[in-house]
C-alpha cells in the first residue's frame, strides 16, 4: 500500500478508512447530516490511528515530507483503516537501522494482539523475523525448503546452505 505523497498523513488514512465507509448517493450530494457524521467518525478513527502509530507531530504535513520509518507507519496505519482481517506487511524493515526495526517489532505485536490480526510477514530482517514470528516457511528460488517454528528453521541445513553459503557439516548443525 503506497501512501499519496501530496496528501497529509490525515487525508492519507481518511482516504483508506472511506474505503469502509458506506455513503447513499444522497448523502454524499446534498453534504446530508448522515454524511457529516460518518465523515466525523472517519476522522476520529484516522486520529485513533495517528496516536497509535506515533505519527501525531505529522498530522497535517504531505505524507512525502515525513522521515522514511514514519512512511512505512503510515502505510501501516492506511492499511488498518480499511479494518483488515489479514495484514501483509511486506519487507517493513527495509532501509530501516537496529532501533527502527525494533520499534517495528513492538509494533507489530500491539497491533497483531490489539486488532485480532493475522500478519503476513515477508522479510529479509532475520533478526526481526526470528524474534517475532510464531511460524516461519523459508523459500529458496520459490522453493519451500524449510518451515516451522523459528528455532527449527534456524537450525535446518538447508537453510543455513541458503541463506549463509555454507556447508551446514562445516558449521557443525546436524538436524534434530
């Protein structure tokens, strides 16, 4: 989901959440109270969003002017405003340093536990994905080549080969 540069973080998430918003040709027509009132529970679910993803000092500035990390939370907070069961977040810590990544990972288990979501998690941070995923299936030039819970792909030998270049037997890790 890519954020629209020229509009503020607010419009930003507004657009998303109208998405969910079910308006009467009426309504939207002659600015009917119906309309105004759905729009105001619009805005109070963006702000909702703002304040949960710390983006509340960006409010009312171009999503472009925004820090790369609080980018990626507004992509994050677009992507919950359409009140999703299933959230794909696809490479979030990309260009993100140590601390930024942990952030992320705080992140993702509040909004994992607090919206009741499951999250598809694509990504090259192994560190983050091994510190937060319950369940892990590791491809190979599209290939599954091992998956399961993080301390058993970790240990695979395939992977280790994969992902690290080495001889698994080099490095002493046998399968359990």
């Amino acid at each position: 989901i890519r954020v629209f540069h020229s509009l503020s973080v607010l419009d930003n998430i507004m657009t998303a959440a109208q998405m969910r918003t079910r308006y009467s040709l009426g309504e939207l027509f002659l600015s009917a109270p119906g309309f105004h009132k759905k729009e105001s529970q619009v805005q109070a679910a963006a702000f909702d969003l703002i304040d949960l993803l710390s983006l509340n000092e960006y409010t009312n500035r171009p999503a472009a002017s925004l820090p790369y990390a609080y980018q990626r939370g507004l992509e994050i907070a677009r992507a919950l405003a359409t009140e999703p069961q299933l959230l794909l977040l696809d490479e979030p810590a990309a260009g993100m340093n140590p601390a930024e990544s942990d952030n992320l990972h705080r992140l993702i288990l509040d909004l994992r536990d607090s919206f009741r979501l499951t999250i598809l998690l694509v990504e090259h941070d192994m560190r983050l994905v091994m510190n937060l995923c319950e369940r892990i299936v590791v491809l190979n030039y599209g290939r599954i080549i091992a998956e399961g819970k993080p301390e058993t792909v970790r240990a695979d030998p395939q992977v280790i080969t994969a992902y690290l270049g080495v001889d698994h037997t080099q490095l002493g890790v046998t399968r359990a």
